[in-house]
C-alpha cells in the first residue's frame, strides 16, 4: 500500500476537565497519562495529538479514547488527514536566547 497524504492521519484529543476535587484531579491526571500510553503527544496542555497511519487505526484509537473517557468534564476527537495537518501554523512566542559568539577566524597564506 502506498503512503498517501490522504490516507495517513491525525487524530487530535481535546478536553476540559474538571479539577475542583482530589477525585477530579486524579481522574484528570489519569486521562492524560492514559493517552500518552497511547501514543498521543501533549500539544498544549489539554489538546494531545496521535499520528495514525491509516483510517481504520484511526477508528482504534477514537474507540481507546472512548474507554478512557472520565465521568465529568467534555472531550472531543478531531480526524484529520496528513495533508490537512500539514497546513498547521505553530506560533511559539520569542524567547531571548543568547548570541553564539563569532568563530574565531583562520587565516591562511
């Protein structure tokens, strides 16, 4: 089978849960540890990404998702395919790094 930009895709999770009690908060945890056992990546601190190399990996891992659900809060499941992802725009703010020093110069003759 062919690779194809059409075919592999992207699942990406998004989620508010709540945290106003111990349970909540270790139930939370639990989500999120659970999807990167998964192999979902952490994008941003609620929203976790999952390459699939197919539709039909796809649809196992949204029923993994599924199962891990906790009993409050909301979770969504995006599917996208890899030509879409690969329209993503990141924007990351500047961070101040410091200036690498100039090489030293080599003269030869």
């Amino acid at each position: 089978m062919e690779l194809n930009g059409y075919r592999i895709m992207w699942l990406f999770v998004f989620f508010d849960l709540p945290t106003d009690t111990k349970k909540d908060r270790r139930n939370a945890q639990q989500f999120r540890k659970n999807l990167l056992k998964d192999g979902f990546t952490m994008m941003q601190y609620s929203v976790y990404t999952r390459h699939c190399a197919s539709s039909e990996s796809a649809d196992v891992h949204e029923i993994r998702v599924k199962r891990l659900l906790p009993p409050l809060g909301k979770v969504s499941v995006l599917r996208i395919t890899d030509k879409q992802f690969g329209n993503i725009m990141n924007f990351w703010g500047i961070a101040l790094v410091p200036k690498e020093p100039p090489p030293m110069q080599l003269e030869l003759f």
